[in-house]
C-alpha cells in the first residue's frame, strides 16, 4: 500500500509543477473545509461563524494567514485546534510557494531558450544562421516598410538572447518588423515546427559556414516540405547551394514551390560579368538591394491592346523590360509590335510600387537616328586571375563562354590547383603558383599587359585574414596601375562586407561582397519568386544581359537631351535603356555615377565617359 502510495506521489512530482500546484490547491481547500469545522465544533462565542459556508471561509483565511493565532482566546481545545490550523497553514504555503517560483523560474527559463512556437501568419521564416543573417534581415525590414505586422521568425542553434542581440547591433532600427527568434535544429522537422512554416508567407534556408554546408541545406528543405499541407501548398522556399551538383537534389527536397540558386555559379557569373565591364557591379547591387530600385510585375489594363513600344514611354517613373503572360511566362525585351493582352502584366523596373502608375502624357522626346552598329569582331583579351578558391573553375567556365577568340587567362594563386594547361573554345589558360599578396611578384607579371583583373577571395581562411591578404594585392595593383600609367577593370572578391568601406578608400573599383549578393538575391525572391528566373536570364552567358555602352553610341553628346529621347534612341537599336552612368561622379558613394530608371523629363548633357545601361538581347522565360 504505502509502495503504491509512493509511486503515485512519483508520478504526479514528474508531471511537473502545475500538477503540484493542482494537488496543494486541492489540500488548501481540504484543509479550509477541516479548520471550519473545527471552528464550528471548538470556537467560543464571537469567534464561532455563523453558518457552514462562512466556516470554511475562515477556514480559509487561517490557512493562508496563520497569524490570526495571535488573536485567539477561549478554552485549551480551542486554542489547541488554532495551533493545529496555523501549523497545517504554515506547512502548505511552505511547499506552494517555492513550488510557484519554481515554475515560474521554469517559465522563464524556457522562454530565454526559444522554445516557445510562432503564432503567426503570412509571415517570413529563415532557418540556420551565418555572417549574412543580418543582410537578410536588414533587407526583410526594407521589404516590408509599409506592411502592418509584419514578421520574421529566425529558427538556429544558438541561444535566443545572443541572436536579437546581434541583430538589434547589426540591422539597427527594424522599424514596424517584429522580429523573433527561435533555439532549435533548422534540420530537425520537430524544432522547425516552433516557427510555424506552414502558416509562413516563404521561408528563407541560410547554409551553415561549416564543410558541407549542402548537407545541412537539403535537410532543412525536407524539414519545411514535411510540414506542407495536401496538394503541395504551403510557403515558398529559397535556398542556396554551393556545389552544382547538389542543385538537383536540394530542388527535389524543396517540393514545387521551391526556387535554389547555385551559389557558385552565381557568383562566378557576377564577377566574370563585372570584370569585363566595370560599373556593372553596382547596377547589380542597385537590382537585388530593396533600397534601390527594384523588379515588379504590374497589371495595367489601359495598355490592352497596344504595343510593347508603346508601353515604353507610357511610365515617366518607371522604366519597362518586358511582359508577363497569363501562363507565367515572361518576354523579357519582346519585339516593339508585341501587343500587350488584357490578362498580360508589364514588368518594370520602379523605386517602389506607389511610383508605378501610367503617365498622363507621354513625356516629350526628340528622335535620334541610330549610329550604325560595329561588325568588326572582338580583339582577342587578356585576363589576370589572381587567387583561388572554390569558385574558380565556375569563373573559367564562365570566362571561356563569355571572351572571344584568342583571348588568354592567367591564373596565379598560392595554394595548387588542379587545373592544368587547357585550351578550348579559343581560349587559352596558364598557371602559376606564387604568394600574391608580395608586391614582387605582382610585378613580375607585369600587370600592364592585362586588360582585366579578378582577385578572388581565399576560401580556407577565416574573413578577416582572408581580406586582409586580398586588401593587400588590391593596393599593391591599385599603386602598379597608376605607376604605370596603364588602366585595366579590376574587380575583387570580398569576405566580410565590413572590410568593403576600407576597399572603396581612394579609388571605387567593382567590390564583390559574395556573401551579400546571395543574401540580397535570396531575399528578392523570397518575396517574388518569378524573379528567380529573371535574374537567372540577367546572368546567363547569352540572351537577355545587362550592359554598359558610351552614351555617344545611341546620342549626341554635350547635347542637353531628355531621357525619354535616350529610351526612344537605345530602342532604335534593339535595346532598351535602363538608366546611365556619370563618370564624373563615379568616385560618389553609394551608386559611384550609376543612376536607375530616372526620370524620363529630366534633361541630361552627356560627355565622351559617359554610359547608357541597357538591356540587350530578348529572352522567353518560362515559369518553373
């Protein structure tokens, strides 16, 4: 018996302390009922309550206050019982209280561990946690200025307290974003529930900065894809893998509504393509940074009917590139005589969608014949790699796809490659092993004799000892370049964006923080994914591109002209104008000269240094 007792008392101390408070609640209320009777039973006359149910309050009120035995007089029974009252009294509030504490101190604890679930809807989820969480963040902030209660759950192993911490230092004001953080495995389908997923708008995989960060992606797409409802529906997924290889896999986890970026591909294309057009790195910044002007998908009945050329100079805020069908297919720089169906959206390119609206009239502009266009083939270039990391076989891919014929890449790195002396496509490739960061044997290369140079950022190392090397070899080419007189496009790989302001000092060469661009573009897509597609198009070696060409080739310079005649001049040639570059503010931050979708009634006086950004080329995008 007393064995079974015992083990009943087990039971209910393991179900923790709102058990134990339920049991010492039901002994109070016992204890009241005992000590009114005996009140009843002992009490002398003017202490005795009247009736049954003021007894068990006064009952009560010796439980929870066993100081009233001050005050008691009458016979020895009764002071007896007062005794045992008070005694009773003190023992239980005794055990209740620390028990309350207890499990308030237990409320607490578990609230500072994040273990607590998310309600929430429609908003954002990130999971897992890296150097540019805070990029992300700060760019979820921008994106939903304006939006009431807006939200974004971080789930990661590492403590709650130290995570808000870091990005109320790092992101600052987050202005009508709540953002709340979570303690669990991003990989774990049990912990990844706290944050709700299912009920999230999309939700953002962040990989971890570890050796096989992949691994950690693909089982976090199936953690989410777990949760989703039937027929697929659930959030959107955006994820980043580093190895091309795991592309297949990680989209097959995600489930349809998933879109994956090839880091290394992604990048690779982005420093190929800055490298070969300086400037090019700040246009891109200017498209995946919400702060800047950004990609929409607008619908405007009142360009039913017309033509695309028409629809060009029907924005004086806003600047078209293409057209998106009912089926989600998206004509990126379609023929002028497409016409626009009633279902069709227009795709702009706009500050923010409060600047998109049609323009009453269309702004004036003086038509340009176009120059003739060059034939004559490209000469063939020479291209200085300097350091080695994983993305480098990605970055002679993409530099054999895009130079023509006879061209010649160097690469000098001081850790050994396994590439060996290739040729294919007309391009001819070498390598060299030494110490980059010693002036001596930048100068022994003579950087004179190249017309563009990629410094890739180590990837064994940690960010701050690996830019503090690439720093070094930055300066060094800088100081080579102006010696000599000589001015080739520079372009280099940055670790830690920190380090991007000290890069910058005196001169504004094209900086890639690869980190960040994949944070930004993850971001854009998040909250559109049709612009996974576009961006894909807009890095792809051929088809519809980003380019920077003088301005003297579609307009007569030192000419005042508005931009609408700029829109109209670039169009004569296929292309379409985005937005130009100043090369006398080029030493300018932020933008350094480059200027988006301005407005098309503003006159400008062009010079000789001076370039249009256009889009060239046409494309059909199909949705995945």
């Amino acid at each position: 018996m007393l064995q079974k007792f015992r083990y009943r008392v087990d039971n209910v101390m393991g179900r923790g302390a709102p058990a134990l408070i339920g049991v010492l609640a039901a002994l109070c209320f016992a204890f009241a009922a005992l000590n009114g009777l005996l009140l009843l039973a002992f009490a002398p006359d003017g202490i005795r309550p009247d009736n049954a149910r003021s007894s068990v309050w006064a009952g009560f009120l010796r439980v929870l206050s066993p100081t009233i035995l001050i005050k008691d007089r009458g016979s020895a029974p009764f002071l007896m019982v007062a005794v045992f009252m008070a005694f009773s009294g003190i023992m239980l509030m005794s055990t209740l209280i620390p028990v309350i504490s207890a499990g308030l101190q237990n409320q607490l604890a578990r609230l500072r561990a994040g273990r607590t679930p998310v309600v929430e809807t429609g908003h954002t989820v990130i999971l897992g946690w890296s150097s540019q969480v805070h990029v992300v963040v700060a760019e979820l902030v921008e994106a939903n200025r304006g939006r009431r209660h807006a939200c974004v759950a971080v789930l990661a192993e590492k403590d709650r307290s130290e995570m808000e911490t870091e990005i109320r230092e790092r992101v600052g004001d987050t202005a009508g974003t709540r953002i709340v953080c979570r303690t669990g495995n991003p990989a774990d389908p049990q912990d990844v529930t706290i944050v709700s997923p299912e009920r999230a708008r999309s939700v953002i995989v962040l990989a971890a900065e570890d050796e096989c960060p992949d691994f950690g992606v693909i089982k976090s797409l199936l953690a989410v894809a777990g949760t989703r409802g039937e027929g697929g529906t659930g959030p959107l997924l955006v994820a980043g893998v580093a190895d091309e290889q795991n592309l297949a896999a990680a989209r097959l986890a995600g489930g349809p509504r998933c879109r994956v970026v090839s880091t290394q591909g992604f990048i690779a294309r982005l420093l190929v393509q800055s490298s070969l057009q300086s400037g090019l790195s700040q246009v891109y910044s200017e498209l995946l940074n919400f702060s800047g002007h950004e990609i929409y998908m607008t619908h405007q009945p009142e360009l039913a009917g017309r033509r695309f050329h028409d629809a060009l100079l029907a924005f004086r805020a806003s600047t078209v590139i293409g057209l998106m069908r009912q089926d989600g297919r998206i004509l990126m720089n379609p023929h002028g005589d497409t016409r626009i169906e009633a279902p069709d959206r227009i795709v702009v390119l706009s500050e923010d969608l409060t600047t998109i609206a049609l323009s009453d009239a269309v702004p004036e502009f003086t038509p340009v014949d176009p120059t003739p266009a060059k034939t004559s083939p490209a000469p063939g270039r020479n291209v200085l790699v300097l350091g080695s990391n994983q993305r480098l076989d990605a970055v002679i891919e993409q530099l054999g796809a895009r130079l023509p014929a006879g061209s010649r890449v160097d690469v000098v790195a001081d850790t050994p490659v396994a590439v060996e002396e290739w040729r294919g496509g007309g391009l001819e490739l070498t390598f060299h092993r030494a110490d980059i960061t010693r002036r001596h044997v930048l100068e022994g290369l003579t950087v004179t004799k190249y017309d563009h140079v990629i410094v890739l950022c180590p990837g064994d190392r940690d960010a701050h000892e690996a830019d503090a090397g690439t720093l070094a070899t930055l300066l060094n080419l800088r100081d080579l370049a102006e010696c000599a007189m000589h001015d080739f496009t520079l372009v280099t790989e940055m670790a830690d964006d920190r380090n991007r302001v000290l890069a910058q000092a005196g001169k504004p060469d094209d900086l890639i923080v690869s980190g960040n661009f994949l944070s930004l573009r993850l971001s854009q897509i998040s909250q559109n994914p049709h612009l996974d597609g576009i961006f894909d198009e807009l890095f792809a070696p051929a088809g519809c591109q980003i380019a920077l060409h003088p301005a003297g080739h579609y307009v007569p310079v030192h000419q005042p002209i508005t931009f609408s005649s700029v829109v109209d001049a670039v169009r004569r040639h296929g292309h379409l104008a985005i937005g130009h570059r100043i090369a006398r503010r080029i030493s300018q931050p932020p933008q350094h000269g480059v200027r988006l979708n301005p407005d098309r009634a503003e006159t400008h006086t062009y010079r000789e240094e001076d370039q249009v950004v256009v889009l060239t080329g046409s494309s059909l995008i199909h949705p995945h």
